[in-house]
C-alpha cells in the first residue's frame, strides 16, 4: 500500500462513527468531533486533491473550535437553570425547620423528611425539638436548633 488515497465518503463514516460513540458517551463531545468530520469531508468532495495532513488540520480546528464554542456560548450550567438543586435534593432542604424523630445525642440524631428519614449532625436536642438545616455534608444535614 503505498500510496492512501483518502475519499470524502471516509470523513463521513469517522462522524457516524463518532455520533454513535456520542450516543453511547453523552455530553456532547463526539458530536462536534462528527462535525468537524463532515465538514472534512465536504472540503475533500469540492477539493479532491487536499493533501491528508490539510484534512487532518482541518478536522483538528473544526474539532477545537466547534467544542470552544459550545461549551463557552450554548452550554446550559446549572446555574443557569431554572431549577439548578433538582440533582442535589439535600440542597433543596437547607433553611427548612424539622422535628426531630430521634433525639439528637452526642452529635447525631435523625430528621423525617416527607416519608424520608435523614441523619442530622448539630448540638444536642430532644426528641421534637425544631431544627433547621443550616447545611449538608453528603447525606447529613448540618442542623441549629430553632427556640
């Protein structure tokens, strides 16, 4: 083999390749890889003689810049969202008063949540006193009593 000829049809397979790669590995990374392959090869299709190393660097730029764009002007964070503690649901509680189900005692005690029950850490407190969750570590709620 001693010259590869490279044809245009190849750019497309590498992008549904990667867009089947981006189906399985989501966050949009492989898609704008199957972009930049496209565009390759519509350059290959107007320009049948571009060397490989020019279709490489083009794919290398389309790829670079079409990620660049995305993740600096069309990215949703979760910040930007209307409901930015929907994954953090221990988030959601912080600042809401409880009672408690089991005595707080030597640190610990526990909080019922709806139909959940909830591992609180604070100071010392009977059995239905009124905390309020002032923050979370993991799945502990960093209570303060509440007079």
């Amino acid at each position: 083999m001693n010259g590869f000829e490279m044809i245009f049809w190849y750019w497309w397979v590498l992008a549904v390749v990667l867009l089947a790669i981006e189906l399985l590995a989501t966050g949009f990374f492989f898609l704008w890889m199957a972009f930049a392959a496209v565009v390759s090869g519509f350059v290959l299709l107007l320009i049948p003689a571009t060397p490989l190393e020019v279709q490489v660097f083009i794919f290398s730029v389309c790829s670079f810049v079409s990620i660049v764009l995305w993740r600096r002007y069309f990215r949703q964070t979760a910040e930007d969202s209307d409901h930015p503690l929907l994954n953090k649901r221990g988030a959601q509680y912080i600042g809401r008063t409880f009672s408690l189900v089991e005595a707080i005692e030597n640190g610990t005690g526990k909080i019922k949540v709806d139909d959940t029950l909830w591992k609180v850490r604070g100071e010392d407190c009977p059995v239905n006193s009124k905390v309020k969750v002032v923050d979370v570590d993991g799945t502990v709620f960093i209570v303060e009593k509440v007079d």
